[in-house]
C-alpha cells in the first residue's frame, strides 16, 4: 500500500504546481519539421518601420520600437525614477555543505524609493580560495533561499512572502523532485564551484509575490500609486539587473562575466531582463514556454488564454487580448537580446511549453545575430545544444524540470561564453 500513498502524494505535489506541468503529457517529436510556420520576417517591414538591413538602424529604430511594443502589450515596463538598489546588510554563513569549497553570504538588498523600501534576500556562494575574479551565475529560485539549500542555517531567511504550501513542506520537497528533477529546488553547487562559476540566488517574490492577491502590493510599492499597467514578470526581470547592480561592485566577481538563468515563469523574466538589458554576458532561459521563448502563434501546450487564466498577475493586462496570430510574438524577443549568447532548455515531455515554437521563435531571432557578425541560431536537430553559438537550443527526455544533464548544458554553454576555468575562473 504504500506505493499508493507515495502515488497520491506525488499527485498532490503536482496540484499544487499546476500551470508549470500537466499529468499524463505526449511525448514531443524530436523533429523541426513539427515547428509552427515561422512568424514574420524579423527584419522586414514592422507597424510603421521599414525594413531593417543594418545593425545601426536595428538599434536606432526596430530595437526600441519592439522594446516599446513589449512593454504595452506583454509585460509592462520597468519600474523608474527609483533609487539605487542598496545592500543594507551582508552576513558571511557557515554552511556546512559547502565549508570545504565555498564561502556563503546572505544579502539584504533594498529596491525603491519608500521610506522602509521593499528588500530581497540574496544568497552568494563564491569558491574558496579563488585566484582571479569570479564569474557569476545570477538565479531565481521557486521557494525562497531556505528550499534551495538543503539543511539550510537557521539564519537563512525565509521567503518574505506567501509561497506555494509544497514550498514550506519540507517532506514533499523529495516527492518534488521525483517528477520535477533532483534541481528543481536547489542547484548543484558542486558542479557549478568545479567548473569555477559562482552563484547568487534570491526569490523575487520577496519584492513582488507570486500571487494574485499578493502582486498588487508589491507592484504598488516598486511602481507607485498610479502604477502602469505592468506584471510582475517585469518587476521580477527589472530585479535581475537590481542585484547585477550590487553584484558587480563585488571586487571579488568579475562583472564582465555575469550570466542570469531562469527556469519555467522565471526563465520568462530572465529573457525580459536580457531584452532590455545587455551588461549580461549570457542567457539562460530553460522551459520559459507561452509568454518567454515560445511563439505566441503556436498550437501546442498552454495558450495565452489558459496562462491569463491562471495567473494573471505575470502579465500587462493587454496580453490577454493578443490575437492567435500576432504581428509581434516572441522571436522578437529573443532578438533583442542580441549579441548576447542565449541557451533555450526543454523537455521531451513538456508539450505544455510548446519546444517547437520555441524552436520556431530561434529559428526566427537568428538575424538579430547576423546584424552583429555573430553565429545566430544554426542548429538542424533538437536534441543536442550547439554550445558555441550565440543562440542555442536543446531537448532532453524528461518533463517541465531541471535535471543532472540539464546542468551539464547550462554548463557547457557558459564555459564557451565566459572562458571559464574547470577549477577557478580564469580571465577569458
């Protein structure tokens, strides 16, 4: 009987994750020939814009006027005329786990310009006994900072917000994992430290809650009382380049070589941030799905529609009247993230995110790329991720989740971009 309690168990935990995964999911054709048809052409006539045929005019004119388009329709601008984000405290942590190769601090960083300014939680994990500057991994996780390091100190902080209840059980936390991968939750900072990155993790919802009766407020105090129409998805990517901020002044990491990653609904803010901000030095945006890497146009998985339903929040109110086949859709997106390397993760079995109107929407940003004398998206097959170009794509069996080989890529794929060393980061 008991692998019936496990069963329901699992089922429970998939419940409360609804909208990230669907049980029961087809498996998706490893073959591009199933992509939707492409967009419109990238470069070509836009609203009232001519074609683009150099990367001047794509900066002058198209980039800003997609910038624009984004922003009023999707996900709504950035916060602004906001102060500085400020680190009101920075407290090193004797992490167990990690004594032996890492040194772990936990940041206090104020957003905003309220008198008690709204703050997030930020965990920096650096390798001890680094020679040179550190490259740097900038990441959201799901559950705050206690979930995403197992047998956290008591003077790790919790989440400042309301978080799914699987978050605050501690015993589903492995039955999470079953279905959802072993890195759901927290990275493999081993891995990560060998290969000479470092890494500095925070909850967004800490500023902006992942729900719908809490965003309001956290919107109301980053935006003001006459906030624009905005979702949290853009205050969550606006945060990525808040803690870069602070990060970067860290004489220990080396700005230059600072990525951000992000996985399902934060993979679609990582995108977002690197639209609109290029100090990033790569991407990583693995199942981002309707609403980050996948067309809008395509038919398989989850709609806007269905998206819209379950969290309305994420999103500018004006995407939830996108047509089926709009003029701008998401390739424009990855493409302004260009020259910018940028690493598309999916699952075989999570149609849900539609992989092959991400691959579309790749397939469709590559002349963004081309504008800069970079190799754009070039792959003819699925599975495998060229790691060396600027645009790359992957898909490993498996569901909506983060798994051992899925860290393997992201891995590969900044080693190419950042030049870093298997035992320290060396300078590239």
């Amino acid at each position: 009987m008991r692998w019936l309690w496990v069963l329901g168990a699992v089922g429970a935990v998939c419940l409360g994750l609804t909208g990230c995964v669907t049980a029961m999911l087809p498996v998706v054709k490893l073959d591009p020939a199933f992509a939707p048809a492409a967009p419109p052409a990238l470069l070509g006539a836009f609203a009232d814009d001519l074609a683009i045929t150099t990367r001047a005019e794509w900066e002058a004119r198209r980039a800003p006027l997609l910038r624009a388009r984004f922003a009023a329709e999707v996900y709504g601008p950035y916060p602004t005329n906001v102060a500085p984000p400020r680190v009101l405290s920075r407290d090193p942590i004797a992490y167990e786990r990690l004594a032996d190769i890492a040194t772990v601090e936990q940041w206090s960083v104020a957003v905003g310009n309220e008198d008690t300014p709204p703050h997030f939680n930020m965990v920096l994990v650096l390798p001890r006994g680094a020679s040179t500057r550190t490259p740097l991994i900038i990441m959201q996780n799901f559950c705050g900072n206690r979930a995403a390091l197992p047998d956290a100190p008591a003077e790790i902080a919790g989440p400042l917000t309301e978080v799914l209840w699987v978050c605050d059980a501690n015993w589903a936390h492995p039955l999470i994992e079953m279905p959802f991968g072993r890195y759901i939750n927290a990275p493999p900072y081993a891995d990560i430290l060998a290969r000479g990155y470092g890494l500095a993790m925070f909850y967004a919802g800490d500023v902006v809650a992942d729900t719908v009766s809490g965003a309001p407020d956290g919107m109301r105090k980053l935006y003001g009382a006459d906030a624009p129409d905005a979702g949290a998805i853009a205050a969550w990517a606006w945060l990525y380049s808040q803690a870069y901020d602070v990060l970067a002044a860290d004489p220990r990491i080396d700005a230059a070589r600072i990525a951000i990653w992000g996985h399902s609904r934060n993979g679609k803010a990582a995108l977002y941030a690197g639209a609109l901000d290029h100090r990033f030095a790569a991407i990583i945006a693995h199942q981002s799905g309707r609403g980050g890497a996948a067309l809008s146009s395509g038919t398989e998985g989850e709609s806007i529609a269905k998206m819209i339903e379950a969290f309305p929040h994420w999103f500018a109110p004006a995407y939830a009247n996108a047509p089926s086949s709009p003029a701008m859709d998401q390739h424009q997106l990855l493409a302004l993230n260009a020259p910018t390397p940028v690493l598309l993760g999916n699952g075989a079995r999570d149609a849900w995110a539609d992989p092959h109107a991400a691959w579309a929407a790749a397939q469709a940003a590559s002349p963004a790329y081309g504008l800069y004398d970079v190799e754009g998206f070039s792959q003819t097959e699925m599975r495998n991720a060229n790691v060396n170009a600027n645009l790359a794509y992957f898909m490993r069996p498996g569901l909506h989740g983060v798994y051992e080989e899925d860290w393997r890529v992201f891995l590969d794929f900044l080693d190419a971009h950042l030049g870093a060393s298997r035992t320290q980061g060396a300078a590239r």
